[in-house]
C-alpha cells in the first residue's frame, strides 16, 4: 500500500497549533531566513524551476504567477499584495482547514516568503466565515508572529517589513474566485470583475496582487528548504510535489490524506480502508462540484492535472467523493446542479437562468416525459455549453464539467 508524503500537512499532529514555539522547534520560519538570505529574483526562479502548480483547483504554476506580479508594470513605488485564498467553498473539499486548524504557520511563512519574493508590505488571509476554529486559529498564530518579530517592521533585520491581516467572508462559493474575492476583500458586493487584468496586474485595490491558495503557499517552506530539484523529484512530471486529497463517501475511513501527485484513485481508495460494506466501486467525482464523473477505468490513472485531463477528468481541488453500487448518479448530479443554481449571483442572463433550466432539465432526465433520457442529457450539454460561452465569471461555464463526463463515462446509465 502506497504511504503518505507530508510537505503542507509535515507538522499536523505533531505540533500544538497554538504554540509558535512548538513549530520553531520543528524547523518554522528557518524558510524564511533562508529565502531573506536571497535575492528576491533567485526565489522567484525557485518557485518555478519547481514546478510548483496552485492548489486551489486550476493548477496554474505558481512560479509564473509570482514572477507575473513582481513584473507587473507598475511604477515601483506602488504597492503590491500577497492574498491567501482560504476560501475552500468548493463542495468535498476541506484540506485547507485541517491546514489552518493543525498548522496555521507553515502557511503563513510561505506567505511571508511569497511577499519577501515580490517585495509586498501587505498581505491578507481571506477565510470564509464559517470556518471559525480556522479563524481562532490564525488569529492567534498572526498575533504570535507579530509578538516574534516575523511580522511588523523590519524583520529579521532588514529594509522589510510586512502586515498580514485577516478578512471575513461570508460563505458565498463565488467569493473563492479570485476577482470575486479580491472585490469581497475591499469591502465590495461578492460580484466577479470582468478578466483580464489578471490580479498581477490589477488585484487588490487595482494594485499588482499575488493571490494564492493555503496549500499552495504551504509547500513554499518546503521548496525553500529542500530546493526546486528535490520537490520535482516527487509526483508527476508536469506535476510535481504533493497533494492533499480529501476523500469522502463509501470508503471506510473518509479524511484528508497527502500524497505524491500522480497516486492513483484505487490507491487512494486503498488507503482510505477501501470501499465500505459489500458493494463495490461504482464513480467517483473528483475536483467537488465543478468536477469530473469518472468510472472504474479512471481508476488507475495517476492523479495530476494533465493525466486526468487527458481523460477529460479533473484534479481540481482534489476533493474525492466516492460512491459505491447502490448510489444513484442522479441524486448527486441533482445536488451539484442546485448548488450552482443557488451560488449564481445573477449578474448575467445566462447563468442567473441557465443554473435553473439545469435543474429542471434533469429532473425530466430522471423521469423522462418522452422517454428518452439521453437525448434529454445532451441537451443540458447543449445549454450547459451556451452557458459557458456567454457568462460572465467562470462559475457560469461550470456546470458543463460535470454534465460532459457523466455524458462520457455513464451514457449507458441514460
Ligand atoms: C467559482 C469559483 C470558486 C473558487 N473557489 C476557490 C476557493 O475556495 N479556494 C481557492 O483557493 N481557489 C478557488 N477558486 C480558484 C481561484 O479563482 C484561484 O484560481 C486560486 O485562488 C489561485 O490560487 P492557486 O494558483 O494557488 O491555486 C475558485 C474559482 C472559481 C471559478
Ligand atoms: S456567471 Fe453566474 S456567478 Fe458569474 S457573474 Fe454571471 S450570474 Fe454571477
């Protein structure tokens, strides 16, 4: 059976996490002085010799997007941002609080990190409101740093100084996309801006913004520490390095496991106790709500973005949801399709009405008033795809995610 590989979760179990004092003694913050020993450009060019890919669920190379905003043409004197994304609305998906609630500091070195690399004096943690021992926890671990001397004025003895503040979101799923959240985070109406500007360029208060995930900035330490070579070493060619899968449904033991990028989902299954009671594997979605059906021959594909993608499957968020034989696919198809129906915020047509017509659409699948249960699934494709044309932010041309991979691999089930 496959082991687990720790880099974000390294410390979670092992650490109090309340007690700064506990991750200094497992090597915390020896990152950062590292990477202040550097030059800001030299970092920059480690984050993307990594390989480093985001792990909110799009997968973009990390390095790239630092080298973006610290590029960004602004006159120097302006200010640039780092901003996590603690978000995690994605349905299925949790391993950004068992970060938070286990080990808020390794996220918060890699932001100090990622700041130092662009030289921002200002960064913000976005959580989303329910996540309250989240919270608790980086409230704490923020007004511990400050206390240490890792953040505030001039740490570590240099030029450099850095705040790092937390911000409230209120549950909205659309408030985890990045321009949605960036108008969130200044006080604005969670409705999406139109992109391009990329936040690079135009982020936070229209400033050069790097805005990342919680895991994402939980493996900079990591990279800082062992080097770029030694982090390709670990997963998939073009995706390197760890990743934290939270599994859920009719495994034995449901939970959040890290493991090497490129883990297939039967080992995965496997190290989740395997499937539970008498009945057997029938799909799993993977990447949450916006994420892919696959059946069992996905099942010894290894896990990374471009491997799943090339059986139209998606890592996303690596939120894992499995069902066994006695499951319906149309229950679940039915929960995603109200949940984007009641995420929409009802900028745009297309969406605002289109996450409706799904609903009603596939309650006609399941009790097909002509009979004919697949003409009436490629028909929601056709919508669905419409919907992806013209909306306005990416959650608009969601749903067609799930809609094509039920398409492809349960037509039979139709
Ligand atoms: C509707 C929607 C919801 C999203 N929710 C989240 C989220 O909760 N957390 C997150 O990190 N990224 C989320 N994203 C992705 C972000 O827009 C963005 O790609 C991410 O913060 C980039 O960080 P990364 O490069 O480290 O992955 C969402 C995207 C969309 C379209
Ligand atoms: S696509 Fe949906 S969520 Fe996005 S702006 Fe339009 S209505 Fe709002």
């Amino acid at each position: 059976m496959i082991q687990e590989k720790r880099i974000a979760l390294k410390n979670a179990g092992h650490i109090d996490p309340g007690s700064i004092d506990e991750y200094i003694a497992r090597g915390g913050f020896q990152a950062m002085e590292k990477a202040f020993a550097r030059e800001p450009k030299d970092l920059i060019a480690e984050m993307e010799n990594s390989g480093l890919r985001g792990r909110g669920g799009g997968g973009f190379p990390t390095g790239m997007k630092v080298k973006f905003t610290d590029q960004a043409a602004w006159p120097s004197d302006y200010m640039k941002y780092v901003v996590c994304n603690a978000d995690e609305g994605e349905p299925g998906t949790y391993k950004d609080r068992v970060i938070m609630e286990q080990d808020p500091f390794i996220m918060i070195e890699g932001m100090i990190i990622a700041a130092w690399a662009i030289q921002a004096e200002q960064a913000y943690i976005y959580i989303r409101g329910e996540y309250v021992e989240s919270v608790r926890r980086i409230e704490h671990a923020l007004k511990q740093c400050y206390d240490k001397g890792y953040l505030g004025k001039h740490l570590l003895n240099t030029e450099f100084s850095l705040d790092m503040e937390l911000r409230l979101g209120a549950g909205s799923y659309l408030c985890g996309e990045e321009l949605t959240l960036l108008e969130s985070l200044e006080g604005n109406r969670g409705y999406p801006r139109i992109k391009p500007p990329f936040p690079a360029n135009e982020g936070v208060f229209r400033k050069p913004t790097l805005i990342n995930n919680v895991e994402t900035f939980a493996h900079m330490p990591w990279i800082v520490m062992e080097g770029a070579q030694a982090y390709k070493a670990m997963g998939t060619e073009k995706s390197p390095g760890t990743k934290i899968f939270t599994i859920s449904g009719d495994v034995n033991k449901p939970g959040y496991y890290e493991v090497e990028m490129g883990t297939t989902l039967r080992q995965l299954i496997e190290l989740a106790g395997g499937m539970k009671g008498g009945d057997g594997f029938y799909a799993a979605i993977l990447g949450g709500a916006a994420g892919t059906f696959v059946n069992e021959s996905v099942l010894d594909t290894p896990m990374g973005f471009d491997t799943l993608k090339e059986k139209n499957a998606i890592l996303g968020s690596g939120a894992v949801m499995v069902m066994n034989t006695s499951r319906s696919l149309y229950e679940m198809m039915a929960s995603i399709l109200e949940f984007f129906a009641h995420e929409s915020c009802g900028k745009c047509v297309p969406c605002r009405v289109g996450t409706k017509m799904l609903v009603d659409m596939w309650d006609e699948v399941k009790v097909p008033k002509n009979g004919n249960r697949s003409h009436m699934l490629d028909k929601m494709a056709g919508e669905a795809d419409y919907m992806q044309k013209t909306s306005l932010c990416p959650l608009g041309g969601s749903p067609i995610i799930p809609i094509e991979s039920a398409r492809q691999y349960f037509r039979h089930a139709f």
